[in-house]
C-alpha cells in the first residue's frame, strides 16, 4: 500500500472511529456490534480509547462504593413512584449480574452492602416501633402520627425489597437470623395498631415462603426461633393482610408456613401445630389454614413412624419422604 493511500486510509478509519464516539448507539445488540469492531482495531494497534471509554473506567471508584450509594438514594426516597421503579429496576438489573460467571467475584462485597442496609433499616424500624409503642403516643394527634406510620411502612417495604434481593442471589440465611433474633420487635407488635404494623408481617411471609421453595435454608435452630418468634404475630395479622395487603397470597404463605413447620424435629412440629389448632379453632379463616402440614405430622406421627428399632425392615429415607410429602 503507497504511504498515500495508507494516510489516507488512516485518516477514514479516524474519521469513523470520531463518529462512533459522537453518535448513539442503538439497543444492545448495536452496542455489541460496535465494541466487538472496535476492539478487532484495537487489537491492530489502533488508538480507540475515546470510543471505548463509554464502556469501560479506569477510574478507580470501587463497585461496593456506587452500589452502596445506590441503594441509600433508593431506601431512603420518599417519593412513592420513583421509588418504586428504580426498586424493581435494580432488582432487575442485580438477577441480570447473577447470571454472569464474573457475579461471584463481587457477590461477597455486593452482600456485605445489602446486609449493611438491612441493619440500618432493622435499626430504624426498632426505633420507630418503640415511639410508635409509647402510652403517650396514642394520644397524639393524627398529623403528629401521621410520619411515623408511614416511616414504618417505608422500612418494612425496604427489608422486603433487600430480602427480595438477597433471596434471588441464595444468601438470606443471614437475614432469616436476623429477623428470628427481632424478640424485642415481635413483643412491641401487640402494641401498635394493625394498621401500623401489618406491613412487618409481609417479611414473614416472605421468609416462610423462601424456606419453604428452598430460596433460603437456615439452621434448624434458626428455622425455629422464627417460628418461636413471628408465628403468632403473623396470625395476630392474618385478617388483616388478606383484605388490606394486594400482594398477600394466602395460599403460598400458608404453604411456606407448613413446609417450614415440617423441617423440623417431629417434637417442635407437635408443640407448634397443636397451639396453631387451638388458634384456628377460634379464629377459623382469619388464622393461617395449615391442614396440610397437620395432616403430615400426624401420618409421621401415629400411622408410619420411623422407629429405630433392632430387626426392623429398614425404611426409606425420611428425608426423601419428608420432601415428597410436603
């Protein structure tokens, strides 16, 4: 090639390089024709960094710093609409990055941030609870209570959406914990009105429903401080997120609410399901229906239990049992 031609040739591909640095590009899969062109160039010892800086940092600003200051601005937005979108927009875009083989690189810093989150937020909720629990609080007038409600349903709407987030990624079993060692929480619930506190029994839920599909699997001793702990002032609530919670379904909740029971030792099913009976017997449709696991448990218990004694056929394994039951 004459050292005009190949002036001139380099000056085109300047020319197209400028261009594609200026203009749009168009959808993802534009996006995907254009890098994978210009890194070809690259690769022929091109200059392109302007192009590619659209795409790619050198500046050192560590994802758990932006990740970190994402979710501040979203849980602590008080505008419903915006709130709500960019809640179900990063939920969308972090179940996008566990799919890459690059997500486990970083899964370890993006959840140290969530949990973080979920700390302050438990944190915030306590307090709220114990002003909202105040003799003297009632007695306000509504403009005064008015905040604080609606802060409540602001940080019971945030754990959900983190534990949303944490369950998609398999790594809530922490926050099952956490929210199992709430005593101080679960005793103050009784004491604020319904209307108040409803929106903390849809984490409950949640929790029940994610041991119950496998999203989550914490300790035994965990699975059963959550039950010990929110249990009951989930029925207390039953009714009530039936009729005033559009998300509520009553059927996957009881169903995680049964399968959680029947991961445990037959003697903590038994205590559980027999104080649960002696609620649904009174209260009826407004008490979770947990026939099911009721029935389970009594087939273990009374028709075929799995006994160790000596010179027994040897049975089928109970934990294989246990999963086609429930």
């Amino acid at each position: 090639m004459q050292v005009a031609e190949l002036l001139s040739f380099n000056t085109c591909i300047q020319s197209c390089l400028e261009y594609l640095e200026a203009v749009p590009w168009i959808g993802d899969e534009e996006e995907e024709k254009v890098v994978s062109s210009v890194i070809r160039l690259q690769n022929e010892g091109i200059g392109v960094t302007p192009v590619l800086k659209r795409v790619s940092s050198n500046v050192a600003n560590p994802p758990k710093d932006t990740i970190s200051h994402i979710m501040e601005l979203v849980l602590k937005s008080n505008e419903e609409k915006g709130r709500r979108e960019m809640k179900s927009i990063v939920l969308k875009l972090l179940r996008e990055n566990n799919s890459l083989p690059s997500y486990t690189d970083s899964s370890d810093i993006c959840n140290d941030t969530i949990y973080s989150s979920c700390r302050s937020c438990l944190n915030s909720l306590l307090s709220l609870f114990k002003q909202a629990a105040e003799p003297e609080f009632s007695d306000k007038p509504l403009d005064n209570k008015e905040p604080v409600v609606k802060q409540i349903a602001l940080e019971a709407d945030n754990l959900s959406w983190l534990l949303e987030i944490l369950a998609d990624r398999q790594a809530a079993d922490e926050f099952a914990l956490m929210w199992s060692s709430q005593q101080e929480l679960a005793a103050l619930h009784s004491k604020l009105p319904i209307v108040s506190r409803y929106h903390v029994s849809c984490i409950t839920s949640r929790l029940f429903v994610g041991i119950g599909r496998g999203e989550l699997l914490p300790s035994k001793d965990t699975r059963h401080l959550l039950l010990q702990t929110w249990l009951q002032p989930l029925i207390n609530d039953y009714s009530w997120l039936q009729h005033g919670c559009r998300s509520f379904d009553r059927k996957v909740v009881e169903e995680g609410i049964g399968r959680t029971i029947l991961t445990l030792p037959l003697e903590n099913q038994r205590s559980i399901l027999l104080a649960w009976l002696g609620t649904f017997l009174k209260a009826g449709d407004n008490c979770p229906n947990l026939q099911r696991a009721f029935e389970v448990w009594w087939r273990r218990t009374f028709i075929r239990p799995y006994t160790e004694t000596q010179g027994s056929p040897q049975q089928p394994d109970s934990s294989m049992t246990s999963r086609q039951e429930t």
